[in-house]
C-alpha cells in the first residue's frame, strides 16, 4: 500500500477497510471529521500512517467513559421526549417502534455497532409492512429532538442479491426489512428478517 493516497475515492476506500480491520464502524465519525482525515491520509508528509492514528484516536475518544455520560444526556434530555410520546401513543405505544428505538439508544449510549439485528422469528410480510408504515407514523413526533431521518426500505431477497452472508460469518440472510434512524447525528440500521 503507498504512503499516501492519490485521491478522495482510494483515501476513503482505504480508511473504510481500516475501520473494518479494527471493528469500527465510521458512522460514529462527523463527516467533518472524515473529511479531514481523507486530507490527512492524502498529505504526503503524513499520509495513511497519520490518518489511521486520527481514527484510532476518534475510536478511543467515542469510547470513554465521559463521551458515553454525554451520549447518555443527549437521548435523556431529548427535546422532542420521542420515546415517552410513543409510550403514550394510541396507535404506537403497543408497536414494536418503542422496542427497535430503545435498542438504537442503548447502542448509541454504548458505542455499540451500527448494524443491529431485531432477533426473534422471522416477521410476517404483511406485519412488517404495518411496522414501515407505524415508523413513518413515528417520524413527526420526533422533530427536534435526538432521533432524525428515518427511513424505511421494502424487503429484499438478500441471497439472491449476492449478500446472503452476514458479514464474514457463515450465517446466512434471507428476505430482510431495514429501518433507520439517526440518534445524535449517528446512523443505526435495524434488520429485520421477513418469513418468504
């Protein structure tokens, strides 16, 4: 591998598959941030060797005890108190939404992987179709507070797409659901495995 990168795309390639050798996921890194590192990982007198250090400090910084407290108040005083309207909700508060959004804050106080899975039996299609449509529900209720952007994609055969391995494990996906969500600027996607 050079030194240096030549350009924006390989600089990024190469600090993505970095993040992947060391199980981080780049998502808890400001795009700000990221773009300064690509700068650093393209600067021939600092290059890779530098811009992988400025991760590794980005990974030991989103770690410590005190950024997870400030993460921890972030969702705790959530301007828009989304999680207590749901609980509250007529139509919401029986849902899985209340579920899936206190797994991203969990995750999001810990630190944890972006990618999270629902578990359970696979969801009936029809079921999954009324959760997309519950989650749209749950978007207004949530403005200005600390969950942001939330989508929601139709189920995809992930075998037949070619990405029918979870990760490097040899499990294997079949028809899969994801929401997403922001909490606090970071994105978490949550999977959800649809009964064929």
């Amino acid at each position: 591998m050079p030194k240096y990168a030549e350009n924006d795309e390989d600089a990024n390639r190469s600090l993505l598959e970095y993040c992947e050798s060391i199980g981080f996921d780049p998502e808890w890194i400001s795009s700000a941030t990221w773009d300064t590192t690509i700068r650093i990982a393209r600067t021939k007198d600092k290059g890779y060797v530098e811009a992988y250090k400025a991760i590794d400090s980005d990974r030991t910084d989103m770690v410590k005890a005190g950024a997870r407290e400030a993460r921890k108040k972030k969702v705790d005083n959530d301007a828009a108190n989304l999680i207590g309207k749901i609980q509250t909700h007529y139509s919401l508060k029986d849902s899985l939404i209340l579920t899936i959004l206190k797994q991203c804050a969990a995750t999001y106080v810990g630190g944890e992987r972006v990618n999270l899975g629902l578990g359970g039996s696979a969801m009936d299609p029809d079921a999954y179709e009324e959760l997309r449509t519950e989650w749209n529900q749950a978007a207004p209720l949530a403005t200005g507070g600390v969950f942001t952007e939330f989508h929601s994609f139709p189920p995809q055969d992930k075998a037949a797409l070619g990405k029918g391995n979870v990760g490097a494990s040899l499990a294997k996906r079949g028809v899969q659901g994801n929401l997403l969500v922001k909490v606090g600027g970071v994105r978490f996607n949550m999977h959800i495995d649809i009964a064929d």
